[in-house]
C-alpha cells in the first residue's frame, strides 16, 4: 500500500484590468494593467468562497489611459489538498509466473479544489471561481501478469 499527500498554499496573482486601458500597446493577457485600491478590506465577511474570494469592492478599474496602484500578486488563491492512495497484491503462479492485481484511487477524499479567481476588476465574474484546479475522485484497476 502506498499514499501520496499533497498540501500547498495558494498561487498569488495580481488584480488587472482586461484589456489595454492605459493605451500602452501591451498585448492581451501580457503584462495587464493593475486595478486600482479603493481602501476597502480585502478580505471580510463572506469571502473566501467560490462566488466571492474576496471583497471585489475594494478595487476599481483605474481612469482612461492611467495605471492603478493596486500591489503586484497581493491576493492569494485557494489551496490544494489531494490525498493518492494505491493497493497492490501479487500472487505467484509458477516459480517463474507472477499476476499482479493494482487498484489506485487519485483525489481519494474527493476533494473540490477550487481554482484561481477571476483578478479582471471589468469583468462580470471579477472575484468569482468558476473551476476546479484537480479533477473529482478518478479509480482505477489495473491487472498485470509477468512471466
């Protein structure tokens, strides 16, 4: 038998802008331009959830051709546990004979790993997550014979 545990805290990432509002000719997804602060906590009440992570009040997109102030990777992303489990048997048939029976199991606790939030302050889904960073519980059996 054999186990694999994975613990990690989560990624930080930088709270953007979609899109080229400072007119910088920057290419989409390259270098965004930062959101700005507005004050607000971050974190608070009700966060830390798949609809909100954290509180989208407290940034703003900044004015037309203007850079924000937000920090660079100033919020932190949720983290990953999985848990690998593996079981295997084999039994001798001949001297020289061997069959071998495994059964694995990957994310064992089905654990809902939730993925990075939405960090584009002018999207509809700003603060939200809309996926899974880790598959569901996945098993598999597998049979092996050497001779």
């Amino acid at each position: 038998m054999s186990t694999i545990y994975q613990a990690q805290s989560g990624f930080p990432f930088t709270i953007s802008v979609f899109g080229d509002t400072a007119n910088t000719g920057t290419v989409l997804g390259e270098n965004p331009v930062r959101a700005n602060y507005t004050g607000q906590p971050v974190l608070g009440p009700g966060t830390h959830t798949a609809q909100q992570w954290f509180n989208p009040l407290a940034f703003s997109a900044p004015a037309p051709y203007t850079f924000g102030n937000a920090g660079r990777n100033t919020v932190y992303g949720p983290a990953l546990q999985t848990l690998d489990v593996a079981t295997a048997r084999t039994f001798v048939v001949t001297e020289a004979a061997r069959f071998q029976l495994r059964l694995e199991a990957f994310n064992a606790l089905n654990k809902v790993n939730l993925g990075t939030p939405n960090r584009f302050v002018n999207t509809a889904q700003f603060g939200t997550i809309t996926e899974s960073s880790t598959p569901g519980r996945q098993i598999q059996v597998s049979a092996r014979f050497s001779f």
